[in-house]
C-alpha cells in the first residue's frame, strides 16, 4: 500500500491556541511534528477585509488522518471557520517515511 502523507497548514489566533491545537494533534499521533511562524494575514471575512497578526502552523501527517485532525481542530481552535489546508507530499525520502509512519501510529 503506497504512503500517502500530506502537509498541514493551519493559521491560529494567537501561539498559545497553535501550542495548545499542536499538542492535542501530537498527543493522539495524529500529527508527526508541527511548526510555528508568526505571519500577518488580510482576508475576507462577514463582507469585510480583516487584518490579524496570527500563527501559522504547519504539521506532517497521512491524507487518512485528515478528517479525524479536523475534528480535533474544531474541539480547540477559536475561529468560527478554521481554515485547515492539505497539501499532498509527493516526494519523500525513505528514512522521513519510518519516522513518519512511526509517529502517526501511536
């Protein structure tokens, strides 16, 4: 059966709400690892064009897990709408493959 594993993007509200959704992802093996970066964002929300220093969290995982990460997300994440993405990994070295496999199995 061939790996199907994805990159997780997924901006937050502030660093502690992107530690508090990273930790309960890792914590059930849902996610390999996950990484913060302050960003600034402008988007459209309720007919306006808002404005938010947020963090963007990035986190490793399988495209299996994916709903069951997003209701998790939901439980936590402040946001009305959180705007979790997936990117498909199509290259990945073999050694990246254990680790990750090994991480998300529990």
């Amino acid at each position: 059966m061939q790996d199907s594993f994805i990159e997780l993007i997924l901006t937050c509200a502030n660093q502690e709400e992107a530690k508090a959704v990273a930790s309960s992802l890792l914590d059930k093996h849902l996610v390999a690892c996950a990484e913060f970066s302050n960003i600034e964002s402008r988007f459209w929300w309720k007919a306006n064009i808002e404005e938010a220093k947020e963090v963007r969290l990035t986190m490793l995982s399988s495209a299996a897990k994916f709903d069951t990460i997003y209701q998790q997300v939901k439980k936590i994440h402040s946001y009305d709408t959180p705007a979790l993405r997936a990117i498909p990994i199509s290259e990945v070295t073999e050694d990246t493959k254990t680790w990750l496999r090994e991480s998300i199995s529990g």
